[in-house]
C-alpha cells in the first residue's frame, strides 16, 4: 500500500514543486488534466484514459512526460 501511494506522489505536487520552469500552484494531476481536456474537445472520457496511464507511472516517468506536455 505505501508503494502505491509513493508511485502518484508527483501526481499531487505543485507544478512549482515538481519543475523549476513553473511558478504554478496547480497539482501536477490537475494540471495534465486540464491539458488533455483543452486538447481533445472536453471529452472526459478521452481524457480519463489519458490520465489512467500516468496513474501506473513511477513518479520519475511521471515528470518526464508531464515535462514533454506541458512545458512551452
């Protein structure tokens, strides 16, 4: 059970916690949600699967491809 919750612990960090190129207070999980919705039409469904694969992610693959999506 602690391992389960260390492997989503980027997941509810600040974005400013997480990066040092952002000064958002957003939770990493909030924030890569808000992307998927922005990108696929508000398609909640879509973007629950999206966001299903991030939650099986060590936390170092997590910031990885967080980084990828939404720095820029």
């Amino acid at each position: 059970m602690m391992a389960e919750a260390e492997k989503t612990l980027t997941l509810d960090k600040k974005m400013s916690d997480v990066f040092d190129w952002s000064d958002d207070a957003t939770p990493v999980r909030d924030a890569l949600w808000n992307h998927f919705m922005d990108n696929n039409e508000k398609d909640t469904l879509k973007t629950i699967t999206d966001m299903k694969k991030f939650e099986d992610m060590a936390d170092d693959q997590v910031a990885s491809e967080a980084e990828k999506l939404l720095k820029g």
